[in-house]
C-alpha cells in the first residue's frame, strides 16, 4: 500500500469521513480502539498502525486509497477544506468547482466529494442541486459497482426525489436501495436507512399495508440498533401509524423515541426529532396543541446551541401551523409572510401545506371562493405528484376549514 497520509491531514480526513456518515467516535471505535485513541487519531496526535487503518476502513465502509498521500491531489485537499470550513457557501464553490475540473481523480475520492457536495447542499435547502449530485452519485457508484456506496447513494437520492414531490421514482429507488440491501452483507446503518426511506414512500403514495408492513418489520429488531438508529426507527413508525389514523400508537412511540434520545447522542436529530413530533402533533385528530407547543420549546432552546438556518426555516413552518390551530389567524398570516421568499427551498410537502394553510387564512378571513378555488389546485397538484396521503390530508383540511367557517 501507497504511504499513509501524514499527520494532521490523515485526522482531518478520518474525522470528516467519519461525520459524513453520521457517526460518533464510539460507533467508530467499537471493537478496535479506544474512543480515546480515536480522539487523539482525529486531533493530529497519533499516527495509525496497520491493523486500526484495517480497523477504520471496514468501519466507514471505504477503501484504504482514500487514506493515501498520494491522494492529497487538488480534489483530496479541497474535500479536506470543505470539510473542516464553517462557511457552507464557500465550501460548495470550492467543491463544486475542483470536482468538476479534476476528471481523473480516484472514483472514491471523487465519490467522497460528491457525498460532502450533497451535504452541503442540503444544509443549505438547495434541493434541485442537491438532486442533481445524488444523481451523479449513483451513476458513479453503479461505474465503481461498489455495494455500499451503491446503497447509500439511493438511498440519498430516493429522499431528494421524495422531498421536491417525484414520489413514483423516488419509491422505485427505494426499492432497487432495499434490494441491493438484501442481496448484500452490509453495515446496519445503510440497511435501516434504506428501508426507511422506502417506508416513508410508500406511505405517502397512499401504499399503507407496505409501509406498515415494512415498518413492524423494523420494529421488531429495534433492540438490536443503536440510540440513533432506533430513534429514526421510532419516528418512522410513528409516522406511518398517523397516516393509519392510529394516534395513541403514534403517541407512544413518538414519547418512546423523544425520551430514549439523549441530547449527547446526537443533539442535532435530538432537535429534529422534536420538530418531527411538533408537526406530526399537529396532523393528529384532533390536533394535540399542547404536546405540539412542548415539543416545540424544547426544540428552540438546541437550537439556539446547533442549529442551522434550514433548522430555523423547519421552525418557522412549524410556528405558522401552530399558530393557525391556536387560531391566531394574524400571527399565522405574520409567520407565512416572513416564509413566502423560502418556499422554493422548502420539501415539496412543507410547500404545498405553507400555500394550503395561507388559503385556509383566505377563507376564514372571508375570500370563501378563492381559498377554495386554490385548496382544490393544491390537493389536484398533490395527486398528480402521486402523494396521495398529502392529497387526502388537504381535502379533509379543507372540510375542517369550511365547518369553521360556518361556526358562530
């Protein structure tokens, strides 16, 4: 094997690798080292040996080439760059313009730098950009025909696609994620991901024993995963269950998930988590304002620690429709106004119900006949894009809206 990268660039690159993943130091080390001499390998004070080099490679699922000195290459120190910068923006232009001039550099290399690229992205609320790189992933990962990085890479993609509104593509790679899992021996956190996505696009095109049945399948081995993953699990489940209408199951798990989650483990799922539990509050019947307004307290003091501006953008939408169930129509009106210039960035999903809650406004402020007008387009533009639970849910929003409007 080529020369090991030196100090601190090989802890640069190990720490980078090893977040991209969404992985703690603990989950890393198990089984071949200490957290503490993983610490010291990320800070630049110890050189690795071959057999924990052996031991990191299997644990990222990469191969060792990507440790190399030779790959300090224009792309390698860009990646490192981005890597360690706090300035996303920057970070996306300096990758976005390495990646697409260093052509024949290492595939996983180049492979790790499109994963970073995506990232960026999606911290960012660039969606149609961040598609577009998953697409490059994928291609590239079928031309390395490396299993992991074919699974992750669908994986991703079938989230984007989901997020801007391609349900019916975005479920077939899905599917074709979940059976690269099942014919291959793989780590347990690209299989859980994988089918997760999965369910989560089955239950939105309205394929509700799939996604149930997938679910309590993964319910089953929730004790055998980790704090984070069985958190995901949980909230998955959960989720799937309130589109069964079968909100005291939803209840307890969604309880089970925030209290078995501690901060440390992960404190920026930890804030997701609880805006989740926020909005799917809110989808309840009835609408359950008070754990809603819980959780949503809870989720404004992290982030305020961790925080990024998609995360404040989530909970903005989040205090519009909280405002709206607590019939403060001015301040509901108040909070979408500040949304309008962020709709592009937003989930297909979290648009459509922003533009259907400001035409509930509408309604209740007594332009009945457009508000209906515009809820029908959306609800007709939610079925086109095959999302049926989000089409079913604006008509009966649109039901509730008229009976309150009838009210005294």
């Amino acid at each position: 094997m080529a020369e090991v990268l030196e100090q601190p660039s090989f802890g640069q690159q190990l720490k980078a690798l090893r977040q991209e993943r969404g992985l703690s130091q603990a989950q890393v080390a198990e089984g071949g080292m200490s957290t503490a001499y993983l610490s010291r390998l990320e800070s630049g004070t110890r050189r690795p040996t071959v057999k924990i080099l052996t031991h990191l490679t299997e644990r990222l699922g990469v191969p060792s080439s990507v440790f190399e000195a030779t790959q300090m290459s224009p792309l390698g120190r860009a990646l490192a760059s981005a890597s360690s910068s706090d300035d996303n923006d920057d970070a996306v232009r300096l990758l976005e313009e390495v990646v697409r001039a260093e052509r024949g550099e290492d595939l996983s290399l180049r492979w790790l730098s499109l994963w970073k690229l995506a990232q960026l992205h999606a911290k960012l609320g660039t969606r149609q950009q961040e598609l577009s790189t998953a697409r490059e992933l994928t291609e590239l990962s079928d031309r390395m025909g490396v299993p992991t990085f074919q699974v992750r890479a669908r994986t991703l993609l079938a989230r984007c696609l989901r997020a801007v509104g391609e349900i019916e593509e975005s479920r077939v790679v899905a599917q074709m994620a979940v059976s690269t899992v099942a014919d291959q021996v793989l780590p347990v956190s690209d299989t859980v991901r994988a089918q997760l996505v999965l369910i989560s696009v089955e239950s939105e095109s309205g394929m509700m024993a799939e996604a149930r049945s997938h679910a309590e399948q993964l319910l089953g081995v929730i004790e055998e995963l980790g704090t984070v993953l069985r958190a995901e699990v949980l909230w998955a489940v959960a989720n799937v269950r309130i589109r069964q209408n079968d909100y005291t199951g939803a209840s307890e798990l969604l309880e089970r998930a925030l209290d078995e989650l501690p901060s440390h483990d992960g404190l920026i799922l930890w804030l997701r988590l609880r805006l989740a539990a926020c909005s799917l509050y809110l989808q309840m019947t009835p609408r359950r304002v008070a754990e809603a307004r819980r959780c949503l307290e809870e989720a404004e003091r992290a982030l305020d620690l961790v925080g990024s501006p998609l995360h404040r953008q989530e909970m903005l939408v989040i205090k519009t429709h909280l405002a709206f169930q607590q019939r403060d129509l001015e301040q509901a009106r108040a909070l979408y106004d500040q949304l309008k210039d962020a709709l592009p960035q937003l989930t297909f999903r979290d648009r459509v119900r922003l533009e259907v809650l400001s035409n509930q406004i509408l309604i209740l402020e007594g332009d009945r006949d457009t508000g209906v007008r515009n809820v029908e387009e959306l609800a007709r533009e939610a079925e086109d894009a095959s999302n049926i639970h989000l089409a079913s849910e604006i008509w009966r929003t649109l039901a509730e809206t008229l009976a309150w409007d009838s009210e005294p």
